[in-house]
C-alpha cells in the first residue's frame, strides 16, 4: 500500500476517536470493528503502519498490556 492509503487509513482511524474519544482496542479491533463498518478493507499491516503514523502525531497512544497493545486516543503530555 502507498503512503497516501496509510494517511487515508489514519484519517478514518482519526475520525472514528473524535466521534467516540473512549475507544480504544488492537490493531486486529481497529481494523474489524472501527474501519470495516466505515466500508474501509484494508490489510492488518496497513492499520498498523496508519496507527504509527497517528502516534508520530500525537494523535494515539499505544498502552502495552502483557504480550499485547491497546491504541487509544493521545493522552500524553505535550
């Protein structure tokens, strides 16, 4: 996938958080229950690489929970 279809992956994962700001799930929910309903199909590494894009941004943070991660909206400081 191209650059410019991460940005749009990322813009549908930012959209969905400013609607529901207490979201928060894997990468495998992000792409099941947050882009699939919005009629966004794309590969799990594509949600991932659009996830650490909106983190670079401070758009997401990532929480670490034993072996796995939980991205949520940006709560960090600055």
């Amino acid at each position: 996938m191209t650059g410019q279809s991460v940005r749009v992956v990322a813009d549908a994962i930012a959209r969905h958080l400013a609607t529901r700001p207490g979201c928060a799930d894997s990468v495998k929910g992000i792409q099941q229950w947050w882009l699939r309903p919005a009629g966004v199909e794309v590969p799990l590494e594509v949600v991932a690489d659009a996830l650490r894009l909106l983190e670079e941004e401070k758009v997401v943070e990532c929480q670490r929970l034993g072996a796995g991660e939980i991205w949520r909206l940006w709560r960090g400081e600055g």
